[in-house]
C-alpha cells in the first residue's frame, strides 16, 4: 500500500523531470510527509484544440495539476466519499465502483521522491521504513484521476470541481521466489516489508498510461503491473525514525537513520 510520501522537488524540477508543463493555477508545497487527503500533484494528460466529434486538429498535452490524495467519484454525494480511497487495488480496479470509470479514460501519474512503509517488529511494534530510488530521481506510480462538482456551489463558482487522484497497489513480490531467482535484494525486501506495494511506472509505459484514448484499459493495467518489479529493482529501503508516524512532523530530518525506538503505524487521518 501507499499511506505516506515524500514529495519536496521544486516546480521547476518536477516539470522537467515529468517533461510536461505547469498548469495555470498550479500551486505544490514542498513536503516529506505527504498523508491522504493532501494536495498533491498529478501528471496526466488531456486533449486541447480541434473538435471533439471530428478529432481534426486535436491534440494531448502533458500537464501537471494540483489534486487531492484520495478519489472522488463524480457520482459521489460529497467529498468526504475520497477520504479512503487513497489506493486502489489493481485487482478489482476495474470492477469497483469508485475507480472503474477512472481506469477507463482519466489515468495519471503520481510523482514521488520515496515512501514510507512500516514493518511489523517483535511485539507488534512497526518500524517505518523509506523506500526509494537509488539514484535519487522520482518515481512515478500509476494513478487514476477525477473531476468532482460540489452540488452545495454554483456551477460558475471557481471552486465548485474538485480533482482528486488515488495511487495503484499490487501485490508485493514473494520474497522466497525472488531470491529463488536470482532476482535483486530489494525485492525480496520489499515483500519482507509488506505484502502491498505501490505500483511505478516503467519510463517506457507511461505515455501510454497517461493516453486518455488507449483502447484497453484492462490490458494497460496487467502490462504496468506486469513491469512493476522491474520498475521497482532500483529502488532501496532505509530505516527511518519514529518521527514520521505524525502528520503533525515535515521537513528533511524525517528521512535521518533510525534510532532504538518502534513507533505503532500511524494513523492515516
């Protein structure tokens, strides 16, 4: 699963690394404990220009939008329906309600610097752990996205749509079959950590995830699983401190090596 992140690159950097353009009213704050229900950004890309019967003249462009950590349907009473709807499971995403129109037509990608995962010690207590590249470069998960209108504003009201996105989850590799194969440590240790994980995008699929007019959703989805742990092999875990656990705690001392202390998993909300 995914419950916590780190996402502190400036704009600029985020841009270039997505190689996409800022939207008008883009607005990121820099934080290294980014917790459901936060503003957060999201890649995804939308046809502009021509006629939307004929398709003459129209394009995608690649932008980077502000949404909230959490997905909105558009059929939903009222936000609140989002506030646990922070992952979906690549699983049943097609299936379920909340994300199956989504995975249809409105995929995005969901930059990240690294994310915390905890792991169950002796006792029951859980010790976070960071997870990230180990080139220090972002990962982008595959995401999907929404538009939602608030029924209490005025349809002219600026404020009345709200865009909120939810990160897909996989099953996390097998640690036995990994090492069985030969494959890199991380992956073992990844399924040691938890039995999700968060699933990244393969630089090569993403233009095709992010493509609002791919013909098979449900293909895109076994492909970007299928690549996940490859994906995953360069990433590297490190031990963190129990500071991390609060959303009340930000700033870069969150990712500082772990002390003898255990900390509870942290409540999302």
């Amino acid at each position: 699963m995914c419950g916590r992140y780190v996402m502190a690159k400036t704009t600029a950097d985020l841009v270039a690394e997505a190689e996409a353009e800022a939207d008008a009213n883009l607005e990121l704050r820099r934080s290294w404990n980014v917790a459901p229900t936060s503003d957060v950004p999201v890649v995804l890309e939308r046809f502009v220009g021509g006629s939307a019967r004929a398709g003459a003249g129209r394009h995608t462009v690649r932008q980077v939008h502000t949404a909230r950590w959490g997905l909105v349907p558009g059929w939903a009473k009222d936000a609140s329906a989002g506030a646990r709807a922070f992952n979906a499971r690549s699983e049943t995403v097609l299936e379920k309600p909340t994300f199956r129109d989504a995975v249809a037509a409105r995929r995005c990608a969901v930059p990240v610097q690294g994310y915390y995962e905890w792991k169950t010690g002796p006792g029951r207590a859980k010790r976070p752990f960071y997870v990230s590249r180990a080139d220090g470069a972002l990962t982008f998960f595959a995401g999907l996205y929404e538009w939602w209108r608030d029924p209490a504003k005025a349809p002219g009201d600026p404020g009345s749509w709200l865009l909120s996105t939810t990160i897909l989850t996989a099953a996390a590799p097998d640690p036995a079959d990994t090492r069985g194969a030969g494959q890199p440590p991380v992956l073992a240790e990844l399924g040691e950590l938890h039995d999700r994980m968060p699933v990244p995008l393969a630089p090569e699929s993403m233009a095709d995830w992010l493509n609002p007019s791919a013909p098979d959703p449900a293909a895109l989805v076994r492909r970007v699983v299928d690549e996940a742990y490859r994906a995953a092999s360069c990433w590297t875990l490190a031990e963190v401190g129990p500071a991390v656990g609060s959303v009340r705690n930000d700033g870069p001392q969150l990712l500082a090596a772990a002390g003898p202390e255990t900390v509870a998993e942290p409540a999302l909300f």
